[in-house]
C-alpha cells in the first residue's frame, strides 16, 4: 500500500498520560497535515509541514500538542498530559508540490480516547 | 474569516432520483472549493475540485461566486453513493483545508 500510513489505528490513554501518533505520508510528497475530527464535525485543521519546516500551527493546537516532521518524512504528534476532549479521530494527509498541493491525500487516522 | 456551511446532515433519496448537497462558504478572496467523500470504512478522499471541470462518478459541483455556493449534484443517485460527503475550501498558496460539518446521504433502493 502507497498511501499514507498512520500507527496506531486506535490508542484508548487514561487522562493525564502522554500520547504519540506517527504519520507515514505518500512517498515524496513534501507537504504534511494533521487534522483533528470529532463525532459529528468535519475535520479541523491542526497543522501543516512543508518538508521539516512546520508552516503554520491553529490555534487549537494548544501548548499540550507538539509536532515534528525531524526529516521530512514521517512526521509524529504527541498529546502530553491528554485530556477527554482531546478524544478524537486525528487524521494526517499529505500533498506533493510537483503535481498538486492542492489535493490532500489522507491516512485512515488514529483513534484516542481518553478515559 | 474562512467558514464552510452545509446545511444538511442527513440527506436521504431514492436510488434513480437526483441529489443535490449543499454547500455555502465564507472567503475573503477566492478560493480553491473542494468535495471530498468517506465511503463506509474507507479513507477520506477527494471527489471533485472546482477548477477541473469534472465529473466524477456522474457528480458535478459548479462554483457561483455571487450566492458562495458549490453545491454537488448527482441526476441519478445510486446506492453506491451512500456515503459521508464534506466540503471543503482552500486559500491561496494550497495550505489547510477549512470542511463543513458533512452530510451522510442514504441511497434507498
């Protein structure tokens, strides 16, 4: 499978643990996003690297969240001190610069939940 | 601010009828307006994008910027369209993607 890859699928945390999700994007595609979905809503923009270079941070993304991309490959987001509304479907897409950024290729997402 | 509206969380039609899913956005410039669709247990994917001009399994979405719409239209709805539909836009320079809230279509048969 060339698509993009995400582990764990599904990550159950009691509250106050740190969690970390890694994202596998298409091979080569220079841009990375994660996303954040919770039940009922579309996804929400979370961040978005360009190579290892991270662009662009939204304000959900509070001091608890941190992502890296250290190569420009794989990237990972980690959770510390999780709280229940940090449950949520966190998804990661990618996109490549020599075809078009413009369309967002995503993973299956990982599943947290927080007890 | 960038804000995308779709109305409709559920839409239910009979297989053969056409479906129409509505789709009002908020952009201070001039985006870039996708559909994007997650079949069941599948990944989210993109289905069409203004700026191609396509029609992709039978849909198609025409951008009217005056009533900021891009509603996805469908003459003859089958049951393999049911699925979870999001629209979504894109500012200039191709950074995030800001989704309506989606809308579940049921195909009856």
């Amino acid at each position: 499978d060339t698509g993009v890859s995400q582990d764990p699928r599904h990550k159950i945390t009691k509250r106050g643990q740190n969690v970390t999700f890694r994202c596998d994007p298409i091979s080569e595609h220079n841009r990375l996003y994660w996303y954040r979905q919770t039940l009922g809503q579309g996804p929400e923009f979370l961040t978005y690297f360009q190579n290892e270079a991270q662009l662009e941070k939204s304000r959900l993304l509070s001091d608890r969240f941190s992502a890296e991309r250290p190569k420009g490959s794989f990237s990972t987001l980690e959770i510390q001190r999780t709280e229940q509304g940090d449950s949520a479907m966190y998804l990661c897409a990618s996109s490549s610069g020599t075809t078009n950024y413009y369309e967002q290729y995503f993973g299956p997402g990982t599943r947290l939940t927080v007890t | 601010a960038q804000r995308v509206t779709q109305p409709e969380k559920l839409l239910s039609v009979f297989k053969g009828a056409p479906v129409e899913l509505k789709c009002n956005y908020s952009y201070s410039g001039s985006p870039e307006l996708f559909w994007y669709v997650q079949y069941s247990r599948q990944r989210l994917q993109l289905l069409l994008r203004h700026i191609s001009r396509e029609s992709i399994k039978g849909f198609t979405a025409d951008l009217n910027k005056g009533e900021t719409s891009f509603h996805l239209k469908k003459p003859f709805a089958q049951e393999e369209d049911s699925a979870m539909y999001y629209c979504a836009l894109s500012g200039q320079g191709a950074q995030k993607l800001v989704f309506g809230q989606g809308t579940r279509l049921t195909i009856n048969p």
